[in-house]
C-alpha cells in the first residue's frame, strides 16, 4: 500500500489541477500534505461546512478560493479564516 500512495504522490505532483470532493479532500488529507498544492479552489462553497473547508488545507497552501452563492465570503490569511461579508444590491 505504500507504494501505491508513493505512486500516487508523483503523479499529483506532476498535474497542474487536481480535483476532488471535500470528503476525498478528507480522506486523502496525507497525501494532499505531501503534494502540497499552493492554491485550492472550493466549488459551491456556501454548501460546503466550514469544517471540511478546513480540513482540505494543507501548510502549503497560499490562496484558498471559494466559489458560491453565499453573501458571505471566506479569506484565508495565514492560518486565519476570516469572512468578509458582501453588499451586493439587487
């Protein structure tokens, strides 16, 4: 099984996007912390619990960016979270 996780590694290493679902995200927290991705992009984040958010970060990450509907948008600033909340008129 170490093999097969070392192989995988490599492989992510070389893609240029990797995607997955925040319970896959989850799942393969380990061997998203060895590829290191700088940047992480969640899609229908207003859907999405903060906590699984989270736990899809790894210390290499420096831009998290999140896609939805929701008024209320997370910034990640170091090992901050922070919300910033949006005015949009209708």
């Amino acid at each position: 099984m170490a093999y097969r996780k070392q192989c995988d590694i490599e492989i992510l290493r070389g893609a240029k996007i990797i995607g997955m679902t925040t319970t896959g995200a989850a799942k393969y927290q380990d061997v998203l912390q060895q590829v290191g991705p700088p940047i992480v992009v969640v899609e229908e984040a207003a859907e999405v619990l903060e906590a699984h958010i989270v736990t899809s970060l790894n210390s290499y990450c420096q831009h998290l960016i999140l896609i939805g509907q929701s008024l209320v948008v997370f910034l990640l600033i170091g090992p901050l979270l922070v919300p910033i909340y949006l005015l949009v008129g209708q």
